[in-house]
C-alpha cells in the first residue's frame, strides 16, 4: 500500500484518515462503470493501492436506496479492516423504507437505520456514523442520546453530522456537553472555491468546537480538475448527464484565470484544488468521487502534489472571493 498520502486525525477522536477520502456515492449510480460490483471493486482496489482509505458513504446512495452499501459491503469482504468506513442516515429527501419513516433523527428511526447499514456493509461497526441532515422534528438531545447507545454497544465508533448549520453545530455541542453524553467529532458540508458559504459560520463553528471538517462537491461536479472549459464539456460527464446548468452558468473569467494561474506553476488544476483545499486548517479530508481507477489514483497523487504560499492563496482569494452575505444586506 502506498504510505505517502498524510494521515490526519478526525476532529476528537482516534481516527486517522487518508488526507483524499473516496466518496461513495456513484456505487450503484445508473450510468456508471461503478453500477456493477466490478466496477466498486475496481474503484476499491485502487484506492487502497494508492492509500486512499477513509470511505464515505450513505444509506440512500445508489440506484435504490442502500445500493451503495451493499456494493461496498460485498467489495470490503476480507478487508474490512483496511478502511475507515463512514456512512450516513436521515436525509430528507429519500425515503429509506423504515417505519416510522418520519422524524429520521429520532431513537427508533435511528435504531432501524443502523441495523440496515451494519447488514449492507456486511460489518459489525461502523468507524463514523453521520447524521445526513438536520431533522427539525426530532430535539437534538434525542438524536445524541441513540447515537451514544449505538458507540456504547460497539456498533459505531464515532459519531458526525453533515449539512448542519454554525448555530446547530455549536446547539449539539452545548447539548452534548450539558448532558454528559457523546459529542460529535465532525462536520461535512458543501464546500469548494466555488462554494465558499462554509466560511461564514460553519467553519468558525467547526473551529471553535474542534471537529474535523470533510468537504464534499470539493471539485464541484468537477468544474476544478480541468477537464472542463468554456466551449467543452465531456458528454459522459455527471454535469452534463444530470447537471448541465452547473457548467452552462459556471463564472468562466474565473476559472480560466485559475487555468493560468495553475500553468504559471506548472501545476493541474485538480493539483492546485486539492493543495487550496489540504491548507484550510480545520479540512481533515477531501472526500472525492470516483468512478475509475484513474480518477482514484489522479487525486490520491493530488495530496502532495502542491502547497500553497501565502501569496498563492492571497491570489486564489482574488479569484474566487467570498461572496456577499445575502443576510447582511439592509
């Protein structure tokens, strides 16, 4: 196994991870080379030759909810152990099948949810357990006290969350630490050089509570490895079979400027993505799709490929600076 991508520890706790994670999410995807079980295994194979060993994953993900899972479950056989395995449970917008199947943060929903994922993974822990997103029927004592059960009795290691806001993270944190209970040790929201919300509130609050941040979209849908331009985008591209809008409306000044700023370097354009993303303080890891070995191995080398100066990152702000706040406007 490669040894040359840095080992970080998530927020707390006494996980290490792999600086490139490898989001899970196109198992099972209809249109993917990774829709098969050849094709997960594929992907598996290479991130562990590569390092890559943090895996993040969720219960919906897939073709039908839990595909996913059961793909990597099957792919993991006899090398469980080799991974950092996280998965996700309570989003909104699929249903999971589970009765009651409304509050999707409340005791009895999570206890059915943990189950379905520990038979599909095929294990008997899971290292992160996140919460997908926030579920405004459910008190989030409720949703901290099941979780505690669950790291309690073995079945999971640690717990996160994932879409939460600054004033949720620093809410589970004062609920968790008033209760004597089980804090969660990080965070994953959308985050990029083109989706720099984070910055506002969730990043201070992830800083000021001491988790370990995990951005997903990191490339957002891979406008930021390059393979795009103005006038080109690959027809088997994500973007252009779900999301042709992403690329139609992307700020191309800016990406271009980025292009040359990366060629002045001598360096990709994924390089200098994974380099910007690797120096903010509280990014443990980058969690990156993949439906090739390629792609696994092009962004596990992307870890130490680059670091910024101080002058890079004071150009890269220029490029793609922080926009307005909606809300501070009067």
């Amino acid at each position: 196994m490669a040894s040359d991508i840095p080992q970080r520890r998530l927020g707390p706790s006494g996980l290490l991870v792999s600086a490139v994670g490898l989001g899970c999410n196109n198992f099972g995807r209809p249109g993917t080379k990774t829709e098969t079980i050849d094709g997960t295994r594929a992907v598996l194979d290479a991130a562990l030759d590569a390092g890559v060993t943090f895996l993040d994953t969720a219960d919906m993900y897939g073709r039908e909810p839990g595909l996913s899972e059961t793909l990597m479950g099957e792919a993991l056989e006899g090398r469980r152990d080799r991974f950092v395995v996280a998965t996700k449970f309570g989003h909104f917008g699929r249903d999971m099948g589970y009765v009651p199947s409304g509050a999707k943060g409340s005791r009895s929903y999570v206890r059915r949810a943990v189950e379905g994922s520990l038979s599909r993974l095929r294990t008997d822990w899971i290292d992160l357990y996140q919460l997908h997103t926030p579920d405004p029927e459910t008190p989030i004592a409720e949703t901290l006290d099941v979780l505690a059960d669950l790291v309690r009795e073995g079945k999971v290691r640690y717990i996160g969350h994932s879409n939460l806001a600054g004033w949720q993270i620093a809410e589970a944190d004062y609920v968790a630490a008033a209760g004597r209970g089980i804090p969660f040790v990080s965070a994953q929201n959308h985050y990029s050089l083109l989706a720099r919300a984070a910055e506002r509130e969730v990043l201070p609050a992830v800083e000021r509570f001491g988790l370990g941040f995990l951005p997903y979209f990191p490339l957002h849908n891979g406008l930021l490895t390059g393979r795009f331009s103005r006038e080109n985008a690959p027809a088997d591209s994500r973007i252009m079979r779900q999301r042709p809008h992403v690329w139609e409306e992307a700020p191309w000044d800016a990406l271009e400027s980025y292009q040359e700023f990366c060629a002045e370097r001598d360096i990709t354009m994924l390089q200098a993505t994974f380099g910007w993303l690797l120096s903010r303080g509280p990014v443990t890891s980058v969690i990156a799709g993949a439906t090739s070995p390629e792609q696994v191995t092009s962004n596990a080398a992307a870890a130490t490929a680059w670091s910024p100066s101080a002058d890079d990152l004071a150009a890269i702000d220029a490029m793609f600076p922080l926009p307005e706040d909606p809300a501070a406007k009067v």
